[in-house]
C-alpha cells in the first residue's frame, strides 16, 4: 500500500485521529460534533495507515462514530464516487471495514450501505465473511441477490467463486440456485499428503527426503534426532542450490546451536540472494532460508553473536543491518542503549526508517534502565502505530513508572490491540476514567480476546 498523502501535526485532533492515538478518541468525544464529524470522515476516506496489512484502524474509527453519532450518508457517497477500478489500488478498503464493523454493531444503515456495495464494488468480497455470521437469514439473502447482480452472467459468478473461495459461499446457495451451481462446478476433492512416519528416520534420511512440499514438515521432525555427531553432515547439506534441503538442515543446526559456526552462518546469511532475482520457486525457498538462518544465528550464545550484530548495525548493506538487528532485538544488554538510542532517533528524522521499528523492541531487554527520550517522541510522533505500540511496551519495560503515569490511560483507548492490552493491565485503577474504560473493555462483545481478558483480569484483582 502505497504511504498516505497528508498526515496532520501529531498533536492536533486530526493527527491523534490518523495515528489512531487514544488520545485522539477522547479528546474527540468532547470536541463539537459539527467538526468531530469531518475529521472522522477525512480519516475514513483518505487512509492514513502506512501499512494496511499490519496497522488497525477500522474498529477504532467504528467505535469513534458511533459514539459521535457519525451519519453514514458521505460514507456511502465517497464509496460510489470513489471506488477503485481494479483491487490494485486502495482508495476505498479501510471505508469499507470501517463499514463492516458498523454493520456488525448494527449502526445505523451500515448493512443498507454494505448490500448495496456488494452489488457492484470492487472489494464486495471484504464485508462477506463478518456479514455472513450475524444473524437472519433476510441478510443473507439480500447479500446472495446482490451477488448475482454483482456477477450477471455464469462465467463472471465461477470467476468469483474459484477466486474468492470462501466457506460462507455455501451458505449463500440456499437463497441462490446461481451460486449454488457455480459452487458445484468450481469445487474439487482435495487428498491430504501422506508421510510417513518421521520419528523413525534418522537425520540423513530425513536430508535426503526434504522437498517443497514436506520442509517444514522435515525440519521440526529433525530437531528431535540431531546429535552433536551430526554437525558435519549438517554443514555439509546447506546450500543455495537446495534451499529445502538447506532448511531442514538448519533446523537441526538450530537444535544444536554450535558456537564454532557464528562466522560460517552470519557469512551464509548474506549469500541469500533478493527474492526478486529468482523464479518464484525458488523465491519460496530462499525465503524458507532467510528465516531458518536467523533462527540459527539466534539459537547461539549471545557471547558470540553481539560483537557481530554490534561492528554490523551501522553498516549500509542491509543484509549485514537486518541480521544486527535481529540479533539486538534478542539480546540487547545495557552497554547497548547508546547504539540502541541512535537507531531510534534516526527513526525519528526518516520516516522512511519507521519501517525499522523493529528495533524498538531491542528495549524489551532492559527493564527499569530508566527514561528513554527517543521511546517518549516516537510514542508521540510516529504515523506507524505498530512502531508505537512497541514504544509503549518499551517505555512500559525501560520506566514503568512513567508509563504508568503519562501513557497508561491513553493506551486505553489506541487503535491498536497490543497497546490497549498493555493499558488494561497497568492504568492506574485510581483514575476513575481509567476503571470506567477497562470495565467497557471487559464488557465490549466487539474487543479483542487478549483485550477482553487482560481487562477481566485487572478488575479480578480489585474485588
């Protein structure tokens, strides 16, 4: 998804709201609805997220317009007036999960709108799955006629049904003899693998077996039968010309974790071409050995990897970077922090580098080091709420006292699962706006389960 347009000031109202800060969501509630309403739809309908596919926005901004009472009406026009031509672009998905969750809390014409897209948007197929378990069937009968109007013609309708394939398709098929036949053309038998017994087999033979199909497979099952012993056959199976074999041959180097091999493997580690350079199988298996060598490297003593991922994390070749990275992410030690504080505040001057916030969570390691300034302006500045939501388990790790006291009750309210989670268990309880918010938590049928029972919890331990 390509990085959104506009992102406002990070303390004004419509900053807080893009970033989908919990303080956005309270400050909100008492601004007037005249402009709470416009902010709200601009944030809806020009997405703010850098990264869809990992960064919450929908329920955040559900559950802000039905507290406003946002009317639905601009939703349902932006969505005729702007809809992608093609899923290739993004101009209308977060409106409509946006839209889908409002449904699922029966807000308003939510549904009306929803039906309505389905007979003609280009992601008709998003809302299905979320509309399909509520209850009644004159939904779902609306939402089979809007299908079929979606899909005029047979051949267009088994399109859909082979290239969204989804269980609540047959479902449909009561109130559609369309689908119900398309269902029926496009279905196939599909027949399990069959492997045979692993826990037989020695290392070697497993080695010898290991393909795309059975890899994974293969690697946990070698894991229980590595010895000491079996290092040299081990190093003698990694190649770039076996990806496969490779893999399950690092797993086994994994379980034994041989110190001597934290040069030969971090040298390894960088011979892994880009994926982009070769066919898509191989891509697949080079993958599979990017994350089998960091798993290999991690397994060893951190007396032997630090030195490395320290002369590394400076380093341009992002290769080099990305395993020193990694390797801080895990066993970072205090004589770190000065390292650690750098990469943040790079982080802080590039946004391109908020794609590296990763390394926040190197701060995980270091418990009650004290106050973190980078932590506190990343907490406040970041548009990436994921790099955010690792900021406030950093600063919760690195200074709870200060979390406590100037971001616990925010996090209440954050876009984010984690984050809110991590404010259920240490808002001081007391703030009465702080027990009021987890008692919704623990109440809210629609939040998370983590969420859900991180609140439970907390007010367990109160009565």
């Amino acid at each position: 998804m390509p990085a959104p347009e506009y992102i406002a000031a990070p303390d004004s109202l419509l900053g807080l709201l893009q970033r989908g800060r919990g303080e956005g969501y309270r400050r909100v509630l008492t601004t007037p609805r005249n402009e709470s309403h416009g902010l709200l739809i601009q944030c809806i309908t020009r997405d703010p997220r850098i990264d869809s596919q990992v960064e919450s926005r929908d329920d955040y901004y559900a559950s802000i317009a039905i507290d406003i009472e946002l009317p639905l009406e601009p939703l349902a026009d932006y969505l005729r007036q702007n809809d992608d031509p093609s899923q290739g672009s993004w101009a209308t998905p977060l409106t409509v999960t946006t839209l889908t969750e409002l449904a699922k809390r029966s807000y308003r014409n939510a549904e009306e709108i929803l039906c309505d897209y389905i007979k003609w948007g280009q992601w008709w197929n998003w809302p299905l799955d979320d509309l399909l378990s509520l209850p009644g069937d004159k939904l779902t009968q609306r939402i089979a006629h809007a299908i079929e109007e979606h899909f005029p013609t047979d051949d267009a309708l088994d399109e859909a049904m082979r290239t969204w394939p989804t269980e609540q398709f047959v479902n449909l098929s009561r109130f559609s003899s369309r689908i119900g036949v398309s269902i029926s053309k496009v279905s196939t038998k599909t027949t399990q693998d069959i492997f045979p017994d692993l826990t037989s087999l020695s290392p070697r033979e497993l080695l010898v077996m290991a393909d795309q199909k059975n890899y994974r497979s293969l690697g946990k099952a070698i894991a229980d039968v590595v010895g000491p012993t079996d290092v040299v056959l081990l190093v003698s199976n990694v190649s770039l010309e076996k990806p496969f074999v490779t893999y399950v041959a690092l797993a086994g180097l994994t379980k034994l974790a041989p110190a001597s091999l934290s040069g030969w493997l971090s040298e390894f580690w960088l011979t892994i071409p880009e994926s982009s350079e070769e066919t898509l199988s191989r891509n697949h298996g080079f993958v599979a050995l990017r994350q089998a060598v960091s798993r290999s490297i991690l397994a060893l003593a951190p007396a032997a990897t630090l030195p490395l991922a320290r002369g590394w994390l400076s380093e341009k070749h992002f290769r080099k970077r990305d395993l020193a990275e990694k390797i801080l992410r895990s066993y970072a030690t205090p004589d770190d922090i000065p390292l650690l504080r750098a990469s943040l505040r790079l982080m802080l001057t590039d946004e391109e580098a908020e794609w590296g916030c990763f390394m926040i969570q190197a701060f995980y390691n270091l418990p009650n080091v004290g106050t973190i300034q980078e932590l506190i302006d990343i907490y406040y500045h970041f548009r990436f709420s994921m790099g955010r939501s690792y900021a406030a388990e950093a600063i919760q790790i690195t200074s709870p006292e200060l979390f406590a006291k100037t971001l616990a009750l925010e996090c209440l309210w954050d876009c984010e699962e984690g984050t809110r989670e991590l404010g259920a268990k240490f808002a001081p309880l007391e703030s009465s706006e702080a027990l009021h918010r987890i008692r919704h938590l623990a109440e809210d049928s629609f939040e998370c389960e983590m969420v859900h029972k991180e609140a439970n919890s907390r007010l367990e331990r109160i009565t």
